[in-house]
C-alpha cells in the first residue's frame, strides 16, 4: 500500500496578502534607483535581461487583479490545487516570455508600471474573507488564496535572482520567504510521499517524505538540512544538489538522504 499523503497544509488568506504586499514593496525599492546598465545586465534566467526579470515579476502581481476582474469560473472546486501549482508554470513558459518581450517593451517606465501593479492588487484583493473565490489563471483555475501564496513563491525566487544578478540584498519578507519555503518542502513530499527521510528547513518547515522504513522516535536514520533561501535555489533548479553538498549549503546523513533524483520541482 503507498504511504498515505497528508492534509494539505493551511495558509491564511490575510496574511498572504500581506506578504505579498510586502515583498513586492522591497523590490519595487531597488527597482526604482536601478541604472540603464544594470537594467541591460544578463540573469541566470537564460537570455532575460534584469529589465525582463524586473517586468516579469511586475506581471506576476498584475496578473492577480486580472483574474479577479474577470468572472468566477465553475466549480465545484480549483482545477490545479497549491501543491499542483509549482509543475505547471513549465508548459507555458514560452508563452509567458512572449508576454514579458512584449510588456517590457510597452512599457519603459518601471516606476510607473510598479505603481500601477501595486494599487491594482491593493484594491482587487479583498482585505477581508477567506479567499476561497476561484480565479482563472494561466495555469487553470485556482483558488485565490492558493494563488495568492503562488505569488511568495514567485516573489521570493526572483528576488533571489535580482540580488544575483546585481549584487543587491533586497530583504526579504519573512512571511514571503516562509510560505515559499512551506510550499517547496510539501511539493517534495507530496511528490515522494514516506516517511524515511526528513527535510528540515528551519526556521520554517520540516517534512518527512520518500518511502521507506518510518521513523517515529528519537534521531531520524535519514535526515536533510538546509536554509530556506538554499532550499529555494534547489527547488526551483538554481543550485544543484552536488554543489550544495560540496560547499556545505546542505547536509545529509543516512543513506536514503539523496533528494539529487527529485530535484528541481518548480517547472
């Protein structure tokens, strides 16, 4: 019999909300003092330019007000569910770069266009209720607090890649930086269900995941530890798990604690 899968975890719609908010005001910060030549500079994201990451995630905030103008789709309930989210960004991915081209080159004016993005999401999220109302996204249907923690996550991963590209330290949101984290370790072990190997990722989460003998008491046999922000990098494909061995960003004892073959599981 396959190990069970637990009950997804809860996030509370406000808060999100908030995160959300938050992050985006920090990068919206660095944004605004940016130069013509760190606009132009390159990224680790292929042949996106820093002004395309910058657009791209402007994009990712506007996207939330567009879906909630328009009409709620059918139910009874989400088409793609949180933890199905992270593996599904992959399909539209060329599409999504047409998209970005075009917005950045529509509009020059990031200021503008973060001020735009932020005020739309300030007054299309409702301050109140659950956020149980469905949107229509790219991706499928979704539920707006879902979608809502999907926005951490996109948040979170390229803001790392901006202070990458550039050098920053753009803060991060601490509820930003932990619901992203939370999302990327219930992936895994929704993906590997078990209970043999624990992922620890303090401060934020700890997950037990890839079948096997389960641990109940005392020391786990196998256990994988990490810091949020490299737990990102692994999930999402910026760093490998050799290299994060190799430079101590992550330990792993016991001899199921290889997660190399599950990795990256953002698409």
């Amino acid at each position: 019999m396959p190990p069970a899968k637990k009950r997804p975890r809860a996030y509370d719609h406000l808060r999100t909300r908030t995160a959300v908010l938050a992050q985006f005001a920090h990068v919206r910060d660095a944004v605004a003092v940016l130069t013509p030549d760190q606009l132009a500079r390159p990224t680790r994201l292929g042949d996106w330019t820093v002004r395309e990451l910058v657009v791209h995630i402007a994009m990712g905030l506007d996207s939330v007000a567009l879906a909630l103008a328009l009409p709620e789709p059918p139910g009874p309930g989400p088409g793609v569910t949180l933890l199905e989210w992270p593996a599904a960004p992959a399909a539209h991915a060329a599409r999504i770069a047409e998209d970005v081209g075009k917005r950045a080159a529509d509009r020059p004016d990031l200021t503008a266009l973060y001020e735009e993005a932020a005020q739309g999401f300030a007054d299309a999220v409702p301050a109140t209720g659950t956020g149980e109302r469905l949107l229509t996204t790219r991706v499928g249907s979704m539920r707006l607090t879902d979608y809502l923690v999907s926005r951490t996550v996109e948040l979170t991963v390229h803001t790392d890649d901006l202070n990458e590209a550039l050098g920053l330290e753009i803060p991060f949101d601490r509820q930003a930086l932990a619901a992203c984290t939370r999302l990327l370790a219930d992936t895994l072990a929704d993906r590997a269900p078990g209970g043999s190997v624990e992922v620890r990722i303090p401060p934020f989460a700890v997950v037990q995941c890839i079948g096997g003998p389960k641990h109940t008491r005392g020391t786990p046999p196998n256990v994988v530890e990490t810091g949020p922000l490299t737990w990102i990098r692994l999930a999402t494909g910026r760093t490998e798990w050799a290299r994060a061995l190799e430079d101590a960003e992550v330990s792993a004892s016991g001899e199921r604690a290889d997660l190399a073959a599950l990795l990256p599981l953002l698409g």
